[in-house]
C-alpha cells in the first residue's frame, strides 16, 4: 500500500492498478491529490444485474440440490433485481430462507419462505423509519436514489436533489414546496438518521449521503405504497 511512496525504477513499463468497487468516486476517496493527479484513470461501468442474470447465479450456487422451488428462486431474483441487481444481497436472501424453512420443519424451501426471508431482512428500524416518511420526505428519498444512479456515486448535492424532487412532484400532480422547506426536510432526515447531512449551515451545497443500503430504501418505499 505504500508503492507509491517507494522510489522504483520503472524503465520500459507500466503499473496498472485495477480496483473493484461499488462507488464511483473510490479514486477520489482513497487517493492524495498528489498521488492521483500523477495517474492516468479510467472507469468502467457495470450495469446491476438483470433478475435472468441473477436467477442463473441463484441457480448455479445451487446446482445439485432440490431443497429450492424453481418459483421460490425467481421470486428471489426478480425482488433483488427490482431493488438494486446486488448478487450478495440475492444469495443472502436464500441463505436465510434456508433457516425460515427449517424452523417451519420444510424440506423445501418455497415463494412464502423466501417472502418471510425478504421480510425478515428488510425489517430494520431504519426501514420502519422510511416506511412511517412523510409523502414528501418519501418523494425526496426517491430524488436521492435518482441522482446516486444517474451520477454511480452514493453521495449527493441537495441542489442536484431538488431538482429531481420537483420533478417527480410535478410529475405524481403534487405540489412542489419551496426550496427552504426541502432543505429543513432534509435536515430533519438527517436528524432522524436515515439521511448523512454534511455539517454546517444547510445550504443548496450540502452534501447528502444514505445511513442504510439503497436496497432498504427502495424496499421500504415500494411497501409504503
């Protein structure tokens, strides 16, 4: 981790560094100015997998066994790829139905344990929190997740977030409140501790971050209705 402070003699060659992350912004978070302006960078996108994609994963961990119901495994699939497309948070959901059916003394594990096992997973104070917002605390959440995929960073600017917001008010026939009471909305999300709020006076540049999983928020908005 110090190769960088290290005088190598690097005469006709190249050093490639290649980092895996599920963040944008990793270079500029890990990296000294110093050190990164010196770097040639490129990044590479990948798309969240698709429920096909995930459901042949799903399947190949677990090729060989009978313990799954085919629809048990699709569910699985199609509730992940609708939140986030994450393959860990799918094989986590089967793991745990796993449990859900032992203790209902099943052989097989079916669409209602994985069902209990997506409940059970979700179901954190964080989660009731969401689920208990106010319509427009619950239309600005949406906003945050909006500008993270558009920009494939997890960390925001209200400014860019308000944006988003009146936008999908005017587009649900809502009435869109003033940019002042969004930001006291915001500040008092972050009270609550479901939103980080940059310290400081709240302002159009505050920097806004989520203090839970993109995957609980998009499951706890689509519960709420």
């Amino acid at each position: 981790k110090q190769w960088y402070q290290r005088r190598v003699a690097i005469t006709a060659g190249k050093l490639v560094v290649i980092a895996i992350a599920n963040t944008m912004d990793l270079p500029e978070r890990m990296l000294m100015n110093k050190v990164a302006s010196r770097l040639g960078l490129t990044r590479m996108t990948f798309q969240p997998y698709s429920h096909s994609q995930l459901l042949e994963i799903i399947n190949s961990r677990l090729e060989g066994t009978v313990a799954f119901d085919p629809s048990a495994c699709m569910l699985a699939a199609r509730k992940v790829a609708a939140a986030s497309g994450d393959a860990r948070r799918a094989l986590d959901i089967c793991r745990h139905s796993i449990e859900v059916a032992e203790q209902a003394e099943s052989d097989t594990v079916t669409s209602t344990h994985i069902q209990r096992a997506i409940t059970d997973m979700y179901q954190s104070v964080k989660t009731r929190a969401i689920m208990n917002c106010t319509l427009y605390q619950k239309i600005f959440l949406k906003s945050v997740l909006g500008v993270f995929r558009r920009k494939g960073v997890e960390e925001a600017v209200f400014k860019e977030v308000y944006e988003v917001f009146s936008s999908l008010c005017q587009f649900q026939g809502s009435f869109s409140p003033p940019c002042g009471s969004i930001l006291q909305l915001c500040v008092e999300l972050g009270g609550s501790r479901i939103l980080l709020v940059e310290q400081g006076p709240p302002s159009l540049h505050t920097h806004i971050r989520l203090n839970c999983s993109q995957d609980d928020v998009v499951f706890a908005l689509k519960e709420a209705g």
